[in-house]
C-alpha cells in the first residue's frame, strides 16, 4: 500500500490542502475549500480519487 500526506492549512471559515505521495510528488495541488457540508464531502470525493492515480493530470474543478 502506498503511504499519502496531506498538508493543511486552517482558516476560519475555510481550508487550504495539499496531497503528495511518499515521494514528496504532488498527487493532487494546492486547493481551498470552505467549512461546509458541501466541501467536506467534495474533500472525501477527492480523496478517494487521490488514492487511485499518482499524480494529478487535470486541475481541480471549482466547488
């Protein structure tokens, strides 16, 4: 199994993430999301998404 980080930086009324692989390889870029039911099942999408490729061929799509 291949082992993920994430970075996050918490704000107040939102978030800033960043996904690498073991390698320090971006596997998903920088993104924000704000402190909603919304965003935080978009984060759990992404995440799930995240653990199936290497590394990140397209941007993120908007919120």
């Amino acid at each position: 199994m291949e082992s993920y980080f994430m970075g996050i930086d918490v704000s107040k009324g939102y978030a800033d993430f960043v996904i690498l692989d073991a390698k320090k390889n971006i596997v998903e870029p920088n993104f924000q999301l704000d402190d909603t039911f919304k965003s935080h099942c978009k984060l759990f999408d992404i995440l799930k998404s995240a653990a199936h490729r290497k590394k990140c061929k397209s941007p993120l799509r908007d919120v």
